[in-house]
C-alpha cells in the first residue's frame, strides 16, 4: 500500500507541469499556459477503483459527487480526503449537477438506466424531472448545464446500450422551469458535454462522434428568447480519427476546460470563448469530465495511471489552479 502512494505522488509531482511547448499535442498551441498552469503544478489522484469515473459536481456542503458507470454514484470529502457510495444503484447516472436549491440533477443513461434526466431533493427523495419528448423516451441523456432563469439544457446521444430507440436522431434538449421539455437543436450529430456561459447567452457542446470520420468538434450556439438554440459556431475541430472533448467546466472568466483526447493526446484543453488555445495538462488516460469545486480546485474524472499487473481502473483527479 505504501509502495503504490509513493508511486501516485511520484507521478502527479511530474505529470501535470505542462508548461513546455512540447506538452501539448499536435496543432494545439497554447498562448497562456504559465498563466493559467504554473509550470510543477501537482496533479494528485484522489480516488482510483472506478470502472468508469464521470460528470464530477460540487455539493452545497463542498464535497465533490462523481458517477462510477457501473451504476453508482460516489462522494468525495475533501475535510476527510474520503471517498464513499452515495448512492447505488444510480440508474446509470452520467452527468451530474447541482441546481440552486441545492437538489441533484442527474442525466441516466441506457444499457439497463433510467433514460431519464432525475432530481434527488434535499430530503433524499427522487424523481424525474424529463424522460420523454412528444411522448417518446430519450435515447441516452449523458450531460447537463444549468442556467440564472431555471433551465435545464442536457445532450441526449447513444453511445451503448441496445434498448429500442423512440428518437433517430441525437440532439440537446432543454426543461423549463415550468416542465416544458423542448428540443433545443439537433444541429449535432452526438452531443456530449455541455456549457451554458455565465451570461446566459451561449451554449458551448461537444460534438463527440463515436464514428472516427464524424464530426470531432467544440461548437458554440447563441440561445434564443425560447431557450433553443442557433447560429452554430465551431470553435475547434480536433479532426478525424481523434478522440475529442467528453466533459467540460467554465472558470470565472468563462474559459472552457475540456476533457478529451487519448494517448499522448489524452488531457485538459482550456480553450477561450472564440475557441482560444489558451493551455493544456496532459493526464495518465483518456479524460472523461471536469468540474470545479472550492476556488482554484478542478476536478477530473477519467482513466488511472496503469499499475504492473493489475486491471486499469478509473479515477477522481485534483488539480490546483490559481483561478
């Protein structure tokens, strides 16, 4: 047990300066890097025993809840450094979030979940908020975003699973306050993560297809009075046979820190709002979300380091950084 802590420190101590030109990968050129990732700066590994770790989310009471899929959703106590099960099953919770009120908001997957986008209130309760449009049930609802008026913006691709499908397409979907479920756009071919600025007036989504030639690509879109969305925008097309951004944050300055790539490629890319290459942290396996938690503390979900002899497993990750 000692040998493997010393081994996890080791490799956070080196594995997140990414202040180096040669750090980031291919065409990726960031312009801000030192500023935003000071050149040692630790990336420590939290957790490691997930079978697949997503969708990380600060709590009102500050500690981080993250989906394993499998079909559990765990929370991490940085008071404590512990991690635990909050709740198992999940329904296959991806994506998570807190809403104002302090109540979970939650996409649940297919391949035996709940298809469902669901609410756990405060007093533990739970209860589905959207599992349908025009009647018919959602594909695979995967990411959220909130935003100041109350509406709930959540992707809805397949990527597994063999439940029949009611929908051909994959597109955002957006709640109102009210219940409303409305279809955003389908300006997309397979939504993944998603964003909604601070200012309300643009949705950022990760246009994530599994096909290698499809689209790989960070688009923005301007909302509309009614909550949809238009005026697409590609702020960064990582190209074919690539793997693109799963899950995404925004900082206070509304940067976008994107999970995505694999290989030599697998990291954080923090992109400004006209699609900026501003930094990038390079992780030991393929990202799958981020999100922030007390000021400064970016969490990562996303494969461990590889360990001799033993079955890879995912993991919750902790970057400090001076936002």
């Amino acid at each position: 047990m000692k040998t493997f802590a010393a081994a996890v420190l080791m490799f956070a101590a080196g594995c997140a300066s990414a202040s180096a030109p040669s750090a980031a990968p291919g065409e990726f050129t960031p312009t801000a890097q030192e500023s935003i990732v000071p050149p040692g700066t630790p990336l420590e590994i939290l957790w490691s025993d997930g079978d697949f770790t997503e969708g990380p989310a600060k709590a009102p009471d500050g500690t981080i809840l993250f989906s394993d899929i499998g079909n559990r959703i765990m929370k991490f106590d940085p008071k404590s450094s512990k991690t635990t099960v909050f709740r198992e099953p999940s329904g296959k919770a991806n994506g998570l979030k807190f809403d104002p009120q302090g109540r979970l908001l939650a996409c649940e997957g297919a391949g035996g979940g709940n298809r469902r986008v669901s609410i756990t209130e405060r007093d533990g309760s739970v209860r589905t908020l959207a599992d349908r449009w025009e009647g018919k049930r959602f594909n695979s609802p995967n990411d959220l975003a909130l935003d100041a008026r109350g509406n709930v913006y959540f992707t809805d691709p397949r990527y597994g699973g063999d439940e029949l499908r009611d929908i051909d397409f994959e597109g955002v979907y957006v709640v109102s306050p009210t219940g409303a479920v409305t279809l955003a756009t389908r300006d997309v071919q397979k939504p993944n993560g998603i964003l909604v600025s601070a200012d309300g007036q643009t949705v950022y989504v990760a246009d994530t297809n599994s096909d290698p030639r499809g689209n790989h690509q960070l688009v923005a879109f301007r909302v509309q009075t009614d909550g949809t969305l238009t005026g697409k925008r590609v702020l960064y097309d990582f190209g074919p046979d690539r793997r693109p951004i799963d899950g995404m944050a925004l900082d206070v300055k509304g940067r976008i820190y994107a999970a995505g790539g694999t290989g030599e490629r697998a990291g954080l890319y923090v992109f400004g709002t006209a699609g900026e290459q501003l930094a990038f942290v390079r992780l030991p396996g393929d990202p799958t979300n981020c999100a922030f938690g007390a000021s400064g503390m970016l969490y990562i979900t996303g494969q461990g380091p590889e360990q001799p002899g033993k079955p890879r497993r995912f993991a919750l990750f902790r970057l400090r950084l001076p936002t």
